[in-house]
C-alpha cells in the first residue's frame, strides 16, 4: 500500500515563490501532493518554477502580483479562490532586503522594504484568513529571520520588518486559534540561494569583498556553512502538515548553530 502523503489534495498559497526559499518549498509542497498557487512579481522565472515542479502531477497556478499593492494582493485571491475554492496553506515568503547604515537609508528605500516585507504579509494573511475562519482549517507559515529576534549592524529596516512579522505572529495566533488555524514563523539565518544580494550589498558598506564577506559568515555558523533553502522547506512541510497541529505561535530558529557561535 502506497503511504498517503502529507499535504494530499491540500492546497497551498506561496508568495515569491520562482526562486530561493519559496521555490523549495513550493517544490517540497508539490512532492507531498499539495495543488499549489504561487506568485512573485516577476512571472517568467515563476513559470520556469512551475513547469519543474509540475512533474509530480499536482495542479500549479501560476500568478504575477506586486504583494505590497492591496488591489493586487486582493485580485490575486479572488484569482486563487476561483481556482481551488479554499486555500489550506498560506506561505508568506515574498520579502527583499537592502541594506544600509542607518543614517544613510533614505526614506524611500526604508518605506519600499517596510511596505514589501511587512504590509505585503498584512495584505495576503488578511485576505486568506476569512476563507479559513469559514472553514475552520488552516496553516499560515511567515518566513521571517534570525533578524526578526535581535539586532544586527547595516540592515535596520530589514529587522524592523522581520522584528514586526515575529509580532505579527504571535498576535493572530493568538486571535484565530479557536479556528483550528496556527500560524508559526521560521527564522532562518542566511540562507544559500541563486540570488543572495546581502552579500553584495553588506560587503559594499563594510569596505571588504564578498569573498571575504562570505567567509566570515560561514565561520559564524557551527555547521560550517549556510542554511540550504531545502532545510526551510521541511520545516515548513512539517508546519503545513497535520503533524504540527499542536504548535502555534512560535518563531523557529534554523540558524546553522549561527546563535552558538
């Protein structure tokens, strides 16, 4: 007998989903018989995405959206709903990251990592939610940061952001618990992926190369390396999953032993 697998005709919503962190999740999502709608602003490489992870038969709907636009968030949706009629799961990874001293951040790019990373969470988590209180189910898994639970140099609006989505958190949990919903976030650390601007734009400020960069963070990482973004796709397997139906309200650390250091 074939053993049933965990997210079987579960249908998910993930955010930035055509790379990195969502990519792997939406890819682990699909393997566990999960119909996934994923979206990202950028729809050519979500395509690319969804024809790879197709090939485990589940249904993918694709859809390009700008999370930090409310009509666009609530169009998507509306778009999401009419194709599956219930969201289960909702992944809220979409995020960007730039990073600054403080006093050289001008509003505009403090404004544009606030609106994306927080308002953008605020946005998608309130138009799912009615669904799920109505259904009395759900899981919503905020991908946040090591920089969601204590200060770091050069990126302050990037943990101001992360610091609110921990609350954030928290706070619905609180809420709709009641509802047979959780609502759990992961705080990775930095997380090796295709794209990874942070080294780029961290060892700008510092005045080092990010050959250098990078060599220093990996040496403050016990296991010797960086998160891959398959490690936080099994943590949010097991927070979609009903195997997690106890938990919720937590941010999880997956830091590579990066606290230990």
């Amino acid at each position: 007998m074939v053993a049933k697998r965990k997210l079987e005709n579960r249908n998910a919503l993930i955010t930035g989903a055509s790379r990195g962190i969502g990519k792997a999740i939406a890819t682990c999502f699909a393997e566990e018989g999960a119909n996934l709608f994923i979206c990202a602003r950028n729809v050519e490489p979500l395509e690319k995405a969804a024809t790879q992870i197709r090939r485990f038969g589940g249904k993918v709907v694709t859809h390009g959206a700008d999370i930090s636009n409310q009509k666009s968030v609530q169009e998507m949706v509306k778009h999401a709903l009419k194709e599956f009629k219930q969201i289960d799961i909702l992944v809220n990874n979409a995020g960007i990251h730039i990073g600054r001293k403080f006093v050289d951040y001008s509003l505009d790019e403090f404004d544009q990592v606030i609106k994306v990373n927080l308002y953008g969470l605020f946005h998608v988590t309130q138009a799912v939610l009615p669904g799920m209180i109505a259904h009395k189910r759900g899981k919503i898994i905020n991908i946040a940061s090591t920089a969601g639970k204590w200060g770091s140099k050069n990126q302050s609006a990037y943990n101001a952001s992360k610091h609110a989505i921990v609350g954030l958190t928290r706070c619905i949990a609180l809420e709709v618990g009641t509802f047979n919903i959780s609502v759990n976030a992961i705080c990775p650390s930095l997380v090796e992926t295709e794209e990874t601007p942070f080294f780029k734009e961290r060892s700008e400020v510092l005045g080092i190369s990010e050959e250098e960069l990078r060599r220093n963070v990996i040496a403050q990482h016990s296991i010797g390396r960086l998160v891959q973004p398959e490690g936080v796709a099994h943590l949010a397997l097991y927070l979609a999953s009903d195997e997690s139906d106890g938990m919720t309200a937590q941010s999880i650390l997956l830091c590579g032993g990066y606290l230990m250091v």
